[in-house]
C-alpha cells in the first residue's frame, strides 16, 4: 500500500495533455538512456503526421529492434506485456489479447498497419488475434482517449503492428531480405519466419512473407491448478461420484488436482504467407498484399472441480484470407499535403474442434474496414488532418453454443485533428462522429434471440494544450468526452459461452456508452535520463459490464429454444463507473565503461476501477513495476530485470483473489556486424527461478499459470 500510495500522489503532479490519435515511434538520444531500446531521439508519427517524442502528449510504447526481438512471444499480448499500462488475458499460451489501462475487449482496437485485424478476438478470450508477431516491423500502442481517431470502441487504448507486406519504399540494394528464426524451451517452440522484397525496375517492388510456428503443451512452474482449487478437487473426489453423461468418460477429481509441471491441450501450430505489390515514386505510392493465416491450437483445460461440473478439451482450427491497400500521394503545396488511403477485407472462420475431431461449433465473419485522410500542410504552425473511416462486419456463429444470432454491424466515422504550434505552447483538438448501424437476423423458429436493428448516432472529441516548461520538460492537459455504441455482442448475446464458462445474456435495448476523461502526461528528455508518466481518470455512464444473477435469469431466457442452463448466468448490465490509475517509466545512464553504456530502467502502472453500485470491475490487473540494468555495446548487449506483480484482492463477487508474484529475467544480444545491421543472436531467459504466475486479468489464471522458466535463443538477419 505505501508503493501505491506514493504513485497516486507522484501522478497529482503531472499534467500532461494527449496528442489525439497518433501512432508514434517513441524513442529517447542516441547518447542517452535506451530503456533497454535501440530508439533514436526522434519520433516517427505514422498518422497523421509526425513530431517529436516530447510533443506526443498521451501514454505511448513503441516496441521495436532488439526489445522486440527480445520480448518476441507468439501472441501479440504477452509480447506486449511488459510495456508500461499493458497487460494480456493470457488465456492459455496461442491466445493473449493486449489489455491497455483495465480495458478490454471490446474498448481496445488490435491494428495491423492503421487496420483493425478482422477477426473474432474481442468476442471472446479464447479467440486468439489473427496478427502474427514475427513478421512485426515495429509495434506502437496508444493508451487514452488519443486512440479514438482510429474508432470510438478505442476508449482504453490502440495497438498498432506495423509490417512490411505493402512495401513503402524501393531497395537500396535492389532487394531486401529478413529472416527470423526461434527456439523456446517452455514450449519446445519452433518458429521461422521471412519477409523479402524486390525491385522490378526503377519504382516497382514486389514483396513475398511467410511464417511457421510449433509448440508443444506449456511447461509451467507448479501445480497446473491453485491450492483452492486442487482442495476443491480432492474432497469432490471423496464424494460418490456422478453419473457421466452418455458418452463421456467419469472426472477424475484427483488427478486433476494432482496436473503438475505441464498444461494440458495447450499445443499448438500456425503458418501464415502473404505476397504484396507496391508502385512507389516521389511523390505517392499505391500498394497492395494477400495474406493467408492457418492456426490449430489448444485451449487449457478448465479442470472440474466441483460436483456436477463439466470440462472440455477444445481446439480451435482457424483460417483467415486478407486483402489489403494502401496509398499515399503528395498534392505538390496548397491547403492540403497529402492524401491517404487504407482498406482491408478478410474472410475468416474458425472451428471449436472436440477432442475426436468434430467440430461443435463454428464462427465466421466477414469484414471490410477503409479510411481516407486528408493531411493539411503546415501553416504557421497550424496543420491537421481530417477523414472519414467505413466500417462493416457480418458475423456469424453456428452449431452447439451459438450463443449470438447472425449479426451485421456497420460503422461510418468522420473524424478531424487539429494542431496548434508555437513553440513552448502547443495546443490540439480533436472531434469525431460515428453512425452505427447493428442488425440482428435470426430465423422464424428460434424465439431466443432478439431480431432487429438498433441504430446509434456517437460523437466523442478532445482538446488539450501542452507548455514547454524548458527544453527538456513539457506538461500539458488534456479533456476527452467519449461516447461508443454497444456492439453485437453485447446487445443480442442469449446462449452458453464454454470458452467463458457462461451463459451470456445480452441487452438490445442500450444505449450510448459514455464516458469524460482527464488525462496528464510529464515528459523529460536528456542526455543523461529520460521519464516518462501519465495519470488519467474517466467516469462512465451507461457503462456496459457483465454481472453474476441468478440461474432463473438465464432459464427465463433460454426457455424459448428449451435449451437448458448449465454454466453460471451473466447478464449485461449499464450503470455508472470510474477508471483511474498512473503509469510510468524511466532510464537513466549510470556509468559509461569502455565501449559499453550502463543504464537502468523502471516502470510501473497501477488502475483502480470501479462500477457503481456493483463494487470492482472483474479482471483488472493489479499494480506492477520492472526494473532492469543494462550494458549497452556496439556488438553486445546484456540484461537482468526483476517484474513484481503484487497480489489482486479487489475482485468482483465470482472472482477469486490472485497471489502476487516476483519474475527474475535476463537476456545477452550478440550483433555481430554492429548496431546499425539487424543481424542479432538473442538468448533470454524468462522466469528464471520457475515460480507459479498467474494474471488476475485472465478467465483461466485458477486453471492456466503463465510459462514457467523458459530460454529463449532468437536469431534475427538481414541481407
């Protein structure tokens, strides 16, 4: 509590104001601080334009070189985790979705290149995110209200992965190769991955990519359930036991409690390929790409524990096909610099695979997602940027645990940013208005579901201003008001959920999320240090969230289809709720011995959430901080770090508390041709002493620890 107590009064002293909606590529001198990064001082904006690093006013990470070759995980959220406000659902090792302040689903937008990813990942936890980590160039996420640029359900934050597969520019060399190959032994994970491009003529580039990955079921660091659990367990097995049902062999109780050192049904195997095509001049390029996403993967067992409970042993079979566009051109002068335009459309599905095979349920969704930006040149400091963004999903699920009618969901956004420049004092707005048209389709005889058609009208904007208080020190403030229409999901769900071990019911009659948020960012930048920090606080209204009622609720629901009730019933609820919390990071040069740089580095975030009436939002992380020391060379880099979690006790009424946990990592990076050729051989070492980890966040974290010790050798070249 002391710890906590001195973070929330260090965040009353900073003010900060967001840039709103930038993507950036934070990075610190090259004769300063790294925060065990390989950044340069300047920022790179990809949209709408860009700036520096201190004039980016909202909580922004950017993963990239040698912290992500290090950090490299197989899903985007667990590469993610260690960045400052970050953490994953970790629902088993194939499907971790980023968490960005205590929000998730559907309040945090998951991008591949500007482009929402166009999969089922915000459905459900156990939908893993159709991005593949090793073809990342970089990673950028946006935590705060500057996300909503890219869309109103971006309330907690954007990730934004960057690749290569629409080429951006013409080889020096006339070609270009990138390689990437990984061993883990947590998993026995074996993964290879390539990217390549080639010039055809003076402006013509063709690129072709691809990747392979298997693992093995997780290696953990104890018992595979906690100590609750397995007591549960072991004095179920003194009971008589049930009657299974037809088909189904009897629980074992006991050994379930007794799963120790290895995850169960956690295995799993993806490839991906992609071609893409890009005409590229001085003043504009066109470009576009084909990819193809192929995964069979294991979701954890959620053991029984309790008389009368069931368990399952799915895998997930998914397949996704991807088009894409991208295109920029230079209007040469006048009121407008450039133009933009991006678009996507993807067919996906995947199939919920029982252990012989069938398949019990399946998941389709085809979806279409474009935005066009209008980049206004920089007058006197003034510029900005203004748009419109076209979103469509028809999303569909069939089979044992349809629990959602076929649904349509279509979004029209138009959004403006604009920034004022002069000098020590900055000062930016922003404004967005949403058309959101839901549908639901459902068939004459089945009378569970709701069919019709809501239609919601959102406007959400910011303004902030920022002042230079010297030029190492910038302070701003910043005011969003926020408004999001509900999603499918949320409004028409009536149907048992395994992955979620609930009986989901939806509400078609929300209204508007709504939420005002203030948020404070401090940025300080030298050659010896650099800090960055950022408090915020948002208050809801209508605030969507899922409670715990009585099974009669659920049976009244489902009585129509005769469908029984035999996982516990959550509704969807709106009321009044508060989000705040603090983050923070900082490095700082401590010595400088022969050719080698020693820094150290620090980080911590903590989020307090609550709804009205109701008590703690479920599944918010606790309070963390990391610290490391580093040794920084032309050709070699070493690492130790130490990660705290501390225990999670404020839970909602069906949780249960989560112990705390001290993770020790290290990692040495050899380059053997210098820091500025990307050939790098990177050995890390996670959770060196094997201890038994758990996220509070996670559905799964009494049944599914996170990966006990596992070392890791990356080797990543360039040609």
């Amino acid at each position: 509590m002391p710890l906590k107590i001195a973070l929330l009064a260090g965040a009353s002293l900073m003010i900060a104001g967001p840039a709103f909606g930038q993507e950036v590529a934070a990075s610190s001198s090259a004769d300063g601080p790294t925060s065990s990064t390989d950044q340069s001082h300047e920022v790179i904006v990809t949209a709408p334009f860009r700036q520096s690093e201190t004039d980016v006013l909202s909580g922004t990470s950017v993963v990239t070189g040698a912290e992500l070759t290090r950090d490299l995980k197989p899903t985007i959220g667990e590469t993610l985790a260690k960045q400052p406000g970050v953490s994953a659902t970790s629902f088993g090792p194939s499907a971790s979705r980023p968490i960005l302040r205590g929000f998730q689903g559907e309040r945090v937008r998951v991008l591949t290149d500007g482009i929402g990813s166009i999969d089922v990942s915000n459905t459900s936890v156990d939908h893993a995110v159709i991005i593949d980590p090793l073809l990342a160039e970089r990673i950028e996420v946006l935590r705060g209200p500057s996300a909503l640029l890219f869309g109103s359900s971006a309330v907690g934050g954007v990730v934004n992965v960057i690749d290569t597969r629409i080429p951006r520019a013409v080889p020096a060399k006339g070609y270009r190769f990138d390689g990437i190959a990984t061993y883990g032994s947590a998993a026995n994970e074996r993964t290879l991955g390539a990217a390549g491009d080639v010039a055809v003529g003076e402006h013509f580039v063709l690129h072709a990519d691809g990747s392979y990955s298997k693992s093995d079921d997780l290696h953990i660091g104890g018992y595979a359930l906690t100590a609750q659990r397995r007591a549960e367990a072991l004095a179920t097995s003194l009971l008589p036991a049930p009657t299974p049902a037809p088909g189904e062999d009897p629980i074992d109780y006991a050994a379930n409690a007794a799963v120790k050192g290895t995850l169960p049904n956690s295995a799993a195997k993806t490839w991906t390929a992609g071609f893409g095509a890009a005409l590229i001049t001085d003043t504009g390029s066109l470009g576009v790409s084909y990819s193809h996403y192929d995964s069979v993967y294991g979701v954890p067992i959620r053991y029984a524990t309790l008389p009368d409970e069931g368990q399952e042993a799915p895998r997930l079979d998914i397949v996704q096909n991807r088009f894409d566009l991208r295109g920029e051109v230079e209007t040469g002068g006048g009121f407008l610099d450039k133009i933009r335009l991006r678009a996507g459309h993807a067919t996906y599905r995947h199939f919920e695979l029982a252990p012989d095979g069938t398949v019990g349920t399946a998941f389709y969704n085809n979806g279409t997602e474009a935005r066009l930006e209008l980049v206004q040149s920089n007058r006197g400091g003034w510029q900005g940027a203004s748009g419109v963004q076209y979103f469509n999903r028809v999303f569909n699920v069939v089979g044992d645990e349809a629990f959602l009618p076929k649904n349509e969901t279509n979004q029209t956004g138009l959004f403006t940013l604009q920034q004022l420049d002069l000098g020590r004092f900055k000062a930016e707005a922003g404004l967005r208005y949403e058309l959101s048209d839901v549908a639901a389709r459902t068939p004459l005889d089945d009378l569970r579901f709701f069919a019709g058609k809501r239609h919601f009208e959102a406007l959400s904007g910011s303004v902030g201003a920022s002042y230079g208080l010297s030029d190492v020190i910038r302070i701003g403030l910043n005011l969003s008001r926020t408004e999001r229409a509900p999603s499918a999901e949320e409004l028409f769900a009536n149907g048992a959920h395994a992955g979620t071990q609930a009986y989901e019911l939806g509400n078609p009659d929300f209204k508007l999320e709504k939420s005002w948020g203030l948020e404070g960012t401090l940025h300080a930048h030298d050659k010896g240090f650099s800090f960055d920090a950022s408090a915020y606080y948002n208050r809801f209204t209508n605030y969507i969230a899922e409670v715990q009622v009585a099974q009669s609720v659920c049976a009244a629901a489902a009585a129509p289809s005769g469908r029984t009730v035999d996982f516990p019933c959550f509704q969807s609820i709106q009321a009044d709720a508060t989000y705040y919390g603090v983050e923070a990071e900082g490095s700082v040069v401590l010595a400088r011995i022969g050719g080698y740089k020693i820094n150290a580095d620090a980080l911590g975030d903590y989020v307090h959430a609550s709804i009205v009436d109701q008590g703690p939002v479920p599944r918010i992380p606790p309070m963390r901080v990391l610290g490391g020391i580093e040794a920084q060379g032309d050709t070699l880099n070493g690492r130790i770090e130490l990660e705290h979690v501390f225990e999670q006790n404020r839970i909602a009424a069906f949780e249960t508390p989560t112990a705390g946990y001290t993770m020790v990592n290290a990692s040495i990076g050899f380059s053997p041709f210098g820091k500025d050729n990307k050939t790098t051989l990177m050995l890390t070492a996670n959770n060196i002493f094997d201890v038994d980890a758990r996220r509070a966040a996670s559905f799964l974290k009494d049944f599914a620890p996170l990966a006990g010790r596992d070392i890791r050798a990356t080797l990543r070249f360039s040609l």
